[in-house]
C-alpha cells in the first residue's frame, strides 16, 4: 500500500528527529524508519510484520492504544504518552503520538505512530524547574553533568570548591548545592572575602571579643558561628591573606577556633564550600596560597565552564533575562534579530553571565521598533565585531574547524555502527545535537 511513496518517507524521515511507524488497521507494520528502530531499540537486520512483534518494546498503553484501532468502535483521537524506558545507557524519556489517517487515494485507513527522545527536556525540567532548582538556565550537557555531580555529593558533608571566571555562575551552584543538601534545614552564610579589607576578614571569619581591638564595643560572633549546623560558602576564597590561612586551616580541620582576642575556643559544625576565579592550583605554585588549606577546600573540585564555551546557552539566556526585564516592566514582544543573535553567540563574554543579562537590558532599551539590531547592542560587542579576522582567513579557520568536526562525527558514526544513539555517546553530546550537527555538515543519516 505504501511501496510507490516509501523513498518519499525515507526523503520526510531522514530530515526528522523522530521515529515513525506506520501499520494498517490489522496491526500489520508497513513502515518503520532507522530513527524509531535506534529509539526502540530494534535490530538493524530484524524485520517486524507487525505491531505484536514490537510488544517487548512498545509501552503497554501505546501498544493498547494502537490495538484500539482494530476494535468495533476505533479511537481517531490524537493521542500522546509519554513514558520511561529502560536501555543500556539508562532511563529514556520517551513521547509517543498515535493517530488515525486515511489516505486520500485508496480511502483506507492507516496508523501513525511518532516517537520523539525528551530524555534531554525532561532532565532540564527536573533540573531546573524543581522545588530545588539551582536557578541556572541551560542546556549544555558539561554544565548539566556538573548539576548531576552536586546532587550526587549533596548527601555528604564533603568541602567543594568550585572554579571559573567571575560570572559563570559559581555563587547559583553553591547555593543549589546547599538547598539539596541534608543541612538546607540550617543557615546558608556568605561571605566575599575579596569584599572585606585584611585587617577585618578574621573577625568576619571567626568573630572577635568586647575590646579586642579598637571600635570591638561588645562581642561579636563571626561567619563560622552563624554558619553552625549549616553551609559556609566562602567566594574568591583565594583573596584570604597568607597570615590567615593556618588558622583558618585548623578551624576547617578541627571545628574548633578562638574569636579575635578570645582564649577559649568555639565548636561549630560547617560545611564549607568555597569558589575562586582564579586557579588555586597554580596560586599554590606560585606561592600564594598554602598547598594544605587548597588540598583541604578542594575534596571535591568542580571546574565550571565560562559561556564562551557554552554558545549554545546563549539564546536560552537571552530568552530568560528578557522574561525577568518584562517582569520589571520593560516592553514585551522584543525580538532579536539574526545578526544581532548570531553576534551575541561569537562574542567572548569575558564578564560571561552577568556580563550578557546587562547587555540583554543594554539591548532592550535601545530596541528600533521593537528589534534588536545590531545598532542596538552594548559598544563593546560591536567594537569586537569591527575587530574580527579579515573575511579570507576567518573563512580558512571555519572551513578547518568544520572539517575536523566533519571527521570526528564520521568516525564516531564507524565505531557505532551507525547507530545515532551510540554516536552521541561517543562524541559526548545528546541525540539532538548529533542529528543537528549531520545536518550541518552534511553527512548523510
């Protein structure tokens, strides 16, 4: 029935993200693309007759709905589930949509099945939309691994230091990590030690006694102190002075402490998370920071990406702050146009988050009938575009880049088999992107 148009559903399924199957109303299969064989996970060389034969793979109710087609009274809804499935590489989150259509030619009636991959959407949601969500917005599979690591440590009382530029998004996770943790029940202290003068920072740590010094007119309890029974998290920990360091070390080591111009020492019970923007590591090397407080910060390191690395959030971003700005009573329905989206996603972003939630303002305001042109963007994006390489050898490195990436995805597609699924993993990038990346560099599915 389907033979004369099959190459014209090969040609329609090959530029989709999603399976579909097609049988009759007796439950006979008449086409089954490549994209639904790697989602429900049939064998290349299998040949399923029928819809019977896909039981061990089909979810109950999409199977018990595709069986009511045959039935006295057939369902013609559109009817979508959506439902787990278990496979090598873990829970899928998998989307189903059935219909009925009738083909104009011959008048009979067959069954579309669509199957689509929301393990992707449905990760981000229970990320990011959560009771506990960390408040970041993103899509990027590092950022999303370094969320799944903060909840895999988040029952331990573990210290964490997280590292990256200023901007990135450090103080979010640290205040993620708290809110999962078992001691979101106490308090969350904060405490910038670039932001305190070095004569000051030891009170501010540790808390100083009626005349300790002067200006000390009564007692005064320190960050650790209010921080008992919770999380302190200590950013640009790197600014702490060289003098202060061993006692702070002690106070990590052993919970205990004296207040500036105390003799008795105090007891806390704190889980330290610190965050530094530069390397602590080479800070350690060069002298500037003592080796047996960074190995004691650090149990856990977790490097986060600035967004140079991570173009693909940029949009999402963009999206968000302009959420936030109509919520502030900004203009809604401010679009972005291609060049000045394209623009945003090349620029460097040496100030990453904070940086583009101020031009995403910059830009709004400065809006030509309600799009962003690229007249509308911050000086120092447009100074970067006048700034770029010359045409000729900026089209040479792109036309590298793209070929290296040509030959990372053809070889990744060997190895698998071409099995999308497995490539994907291969490469370390979600099903989608690989699909896009094809796409893009036209290498054929």
């Amino acid at each position: 029935m389907l033979e004369d148009i099959e190459p014209l559903l090969d040609l329609l399924a090959s530029q989709t993200e999603s399976g579909i199957l097609i049988a009759d109303t007796d439950g006979r299969l008449l086409y089954l693309n490549q994209t639904a064989r790697e989602l429900l996970r049939v064998g290349k060389d299998a040949r399923p007759q029928g819809l019977g034969e896909l039981a061990a793979v089909l979810p109950g109710a999409v199977l018990s709905a595709c069986r009511a087609v045959a039935s006295s009274y057939p369902d013609t809804r559109l009817l979508t589930f959506s439902e787990q499935v278990e496979g090598p590489a873990g829970i899928r989150y998998l989307e189903f949509h059935r219909g009925l259509v009738r083909l104009p030619v011959s008048g009979r009636e067959v069954l579309v099945l669509l199957v689509c991959d929301r393990t992707e959407h449905h990760q981000w949601k229970a990320v990011f939309e959560g009771k506990s969500g960390c408040g970041l917005v993103t899509a990027d599979p590092e950022m999303l691994q370094i969320v799944a690591r903060l909840q895999q440590i988040a029952p331990t009382d573990a210290f964490v230091l997280l590292q990256g530029e200023s901007g990135t998004g450090k103080s979010e996770l640290a205040r993620y990590l708290h809110r999962i943790s078992r001691r979101s029940v106490g308090p969350l202290v904060e405490l910038n030690c670039a932001a305190i003068p070095d004569t000051l920072i030891e009170s501010e740590l540790f808390g100083h006694v009626k005349g300790a010094f002067t200006g000390a007119i009564r007692d005064r309890a320190g960050r650790f102190q209010v921080a008992d029974g919770g999380t302190l998290f200590l950013d640009e920990v790197a600014e702490i002075p060289l003098h202060l360091q061993p006692k702070l070390l002690g106070a990590l080591q052993d919970g205990r402490f004296e207040p500036v111009g105390s003799d008795h020492s105090v007891s806390v019970d704190v889980r330290v998370i610190s965050a530094s923007n530069c390397n602590l590591r080479a800070a350690v090397d060069g002298a500037m920071f003592r080796p047996d407080l960074y190995y004691r910060l650090a149990v856990i390191p977790v490097y986060v990406p600035p967004l140079r690395e991570r173009p693909g959030d940029i949009p999402l971003l963009v999206h968000h702050f302009q959420s936030k700005l109509v919520a502030r009573g900004y203009p809604a329905g401010v679009t972005f146009s291609r060049e000045a989206m394209k623009l945003l996603m090349d620029y460097p972003w040496p100030g990453n988050v904070r940086e583009l939630a101020n031009a995403v303002e910059h830009s709004v305001i400065c809006a030509a009938d309600g799009v962003v042109t690229l007249a509308s963007l911050p000086q120092d994006i447009c100074r970067f575009q006048r700034e770029q390489q010359p045409p000729a050898a900026k089209a040479a490195l792109l036309a590298g880049s793209t070929e290296r990436q040509r030959r990372e995805l053809l070889d990744a597609l060997e190895r698998a088999a071409g099995n999308r699924a497995e490539a994907a993993q291969i490469l370390g990038i979600d099903r989608s992107t690989l699909w896009r990346r094809m796409r893009r560099l036209g290498v054929e599915p």
